[in-house]
C-alpha cells in the first residue's frame, strides 16, 4: 500500500519534508508529446510562494522548479516526470526544541504515536502545508494537459474570517483579480476588507480560516467512475488531502440541506444543439459522473494551528500538563496560498479521469 501515490492513470507521488532537502513530486501516466518546461510550472508554483505578502508566512523560499526526468527537447516522453523545489530558508531551532510538546491543533501528537515519536518534527514535517508545492507542480502539468482540450480551471477566495465576497462575479474577474491582491480575492473592495480580518488576528497573536471556490470550465460530461472512484469522491479526497482542509462541498452544498427538490433540482434544456441545465446546484457532477456544466466546488479552511498566544498542551517526555507558545513564521491565514493549491487538486483529478475515459490520448500531437 502506498499512501504518498493518488490517482489512476495519471499517479502522483509525493515527496519530502517541511525541513529537509527538497519537496518533490512523481507524475506518471502523462501523455507523450505535451510541451511541457520549467517555467511552464514555476509559473503556478510562485502563486503559492511564501513571504509574498504581509499576510504570508516570513519564510522566503526561493522555489525554483527543477524537472529531472521525463521531458525531453521540450515534450514530455510518456515516462515518469520527476519535479523538486530544495528547501533554502529552514530555521529548525524552535521545533527541536518544543518537539515533546505538541502544539495545539497540528498532527504532532498523532503523527508521535503512529510513527512511534520517529516521524520528523521540524516545521510539522510530512504533515506541512509545505509539501503541497508538490500537488502544484503536478497540478502545473494537468493543467497544460486540459488545455490541450479547451478545459480551464480557477479559483479564487471567497470567505476570510467573518468576511464573506457576497458579489457576483464572473469568470474574467476571477481571471483578472485574484492574482491581483494578496488575499487572492476576485472583488477588490472585499479583499481590503478580508487582509484587514487576516491582520487583525496577526496582531493579537492569533489567525483565521476560509473558503476557497474552485471552478472547472469547459468539462465534458460523461467523467467519472461509479461508485467508488465517482469524480466527486476523487476530488474531494484530493481536496481533503490539502492540509488545514475541514470541508468540501459541490454546488449548492450544504444549502440544498434546507432547499424542495422543486428548488433544488437542475432543470434541463436544450442550447444550440447541446444539453444543459438551467441552474448547476448539482456543482456539474451527478451520480457521480460530470454533467457538462462546470464543476463546482468549495473547500474549507480552518484557521492556521501555529498562533502566538499561549495554549493549553502536554510534556510527552515527561506525561505532564504544560503550555506552549507558537514561535516561528507561519501564515496568519492558509487561505490565499491555498488558492493555487486548490486549483491544482481539481485539475489533477480532472486529468486523471479525462486520460482514464479516453478523453485525453495518450499520445499528443503525434508526428
């Protein structure tokens, strides 16, 4: 059983720790022929960056992609395609120190006893939102893939603490905007108001959470393995396996709990020549399989373990009550370095399933 690999035709390995040498990533099952560089996926992966921002991380991280296999004169060859980012800027002192504390809310204590207190502490190790520089760099490639077929996919912030983007907006501000503002929000007036929330915290030594959408355009309908590879299970364990995540839902999620079917339910119709539906509270996925319509989905975040203020924790060493204060540079809020993060996941799910329908070919632009 290997618990670092996910998906079916294109399989992602993951690799690394918070601390160690490198971060890196194994995607297999990619087509031959895909142009594919080095600055096709540092592009994705600086919009994750740290220490880009007031409301980010004080960890300046450098995260200059290296391919290392399965790419040559500028295509990937069909063989696997092996993607690293060194760590530079690690400053481990405070982890060693506080190792037999676990802090609040992060997996030090259960990853002590699953791994028999070998598991590497510093930074929160294999359990880091840092390893999630791999999903992107995989994400990077699935994305390119997609393109190849008109498929896109997007997200941005919609909710930061109590502050919620209650706007309408379409998908060329999602476009436009986000990458546009530190929050990572396509409603300029909101992320004023949500960096306000996220250094409001920061002051008091405390943090918040969020949500992220994610929309896919363009899908075609018919993806999807029932029942238990469904396009939805797949993307929401993916989603599920982005750390700090607490939440997943499609369409209209958890609101269509107090909705009649009558309000519910997607209504069909005909538009030049192609089935659509009239509302997408299904999120473009039903009995598992994608509708045609575009995907859905939202995921949350809770807010950052890591906080200055002091809690409540024990000595393992000793089998005492204790308490700890946080120290080290952490994000006051995961939310906007989680966008491009989220984004990755569902195109990475999306690819998988495109290639394993015949969707995607497994050889592109075949000489």
């Amino acid at each position: 059983m290997n618990s670092n690999s996910t998906g079916k035709a294109l399989v992602l390995t993951c690799f690394g720790e918070s601390h160690g040498d490198c971060i890196g990533a194994v995607l297999d099952g990619c087509p031959a022929g895909l142009p594919l560089s080095e600055s096709d996926i540092q592009v994705e992966v600086d919009k994750r960056k740290p220490g880009f921002s007031v409301v980010s991380t004080g960890r300046r991280e450098e995260d200059r992609v290296e391919i290392l296999s399965g790419v040559y004169e500028g295509r990937t060859t069909g063989a696997p395609i092996c993607m690293i980012v060194k760590n530079r800027d690690v400053e481990s002192e405070t982890y060693e120190q506080a190792r037999d504390k676990p802090r609040p809310g992060h997996a030090d204590y259960t990853a002590w006893v699953k791994y028999g207190g070998y598991n590497d502490p510093r930074g929160g190790g294999r359990f880091s939102g840092r390893i999630t520089v791999a999903y992107v760099m995989a994400g990077a490639v699935a994305k390119k893939l997609l393109s190849t077929f008109g498929l896109e996919v997007l997200a941005h912030t919609v909710q930061i603490g109590k502050v919620k983007a209650t706007e309408k907006v379409d998908y060329a501000e999602i476009r436009r905007n986000v990458y546009q503002n530190p929050v990572r929000c396509a409603v300029p007036e909101t992320a004023a108001l949500m960096e306000k929330e996220i250094l409001e915290a920061a002051a008091e030594g405390d943090s918040v959470g969020g949500i992220v959408e994610a929309i896919a355009l363009n899908v075609p309908a018919g993806l999807g393995e029932p029942v238990f590879d469904s396009l939805d299970s797949d993307i929401a364990k993916m989603i599920f396996n982005i750390p700090a995540v607490k939440g997943v839902e499609f369409g209209a999620g958890f609101r269509s709990a107090s909705l009649r079917g009558s309000e519910n339910n997607d209504p069909y119709a005909v538009r030049g020549g192609k089935i659509v539906t009239l509302s997408n509270n299904a999120g473009g996925i039903l009995g598992g399989i994608s509708t045609g319509m575009p995907i859905v989905i939202r995921a949350a975040f809770k807010p950052t373990s890591s906080i200055a203020k002091r809690q409540r924790t024990v000595d393992l060493s000793r089998m005492e009550e204790t308490e700890i204060a946080v120290a080290g540079r952490h994000d006051p809020c995961v939310v906007p370095r989680a966008v491009p993060v989220v984004e990755s996941c569902l195109a990475l799910v999306i690819a998988d399933h495109a290639i394993r329908s015949g969707k995607i070919p497994r050889v592109l632009g075949r000489a």
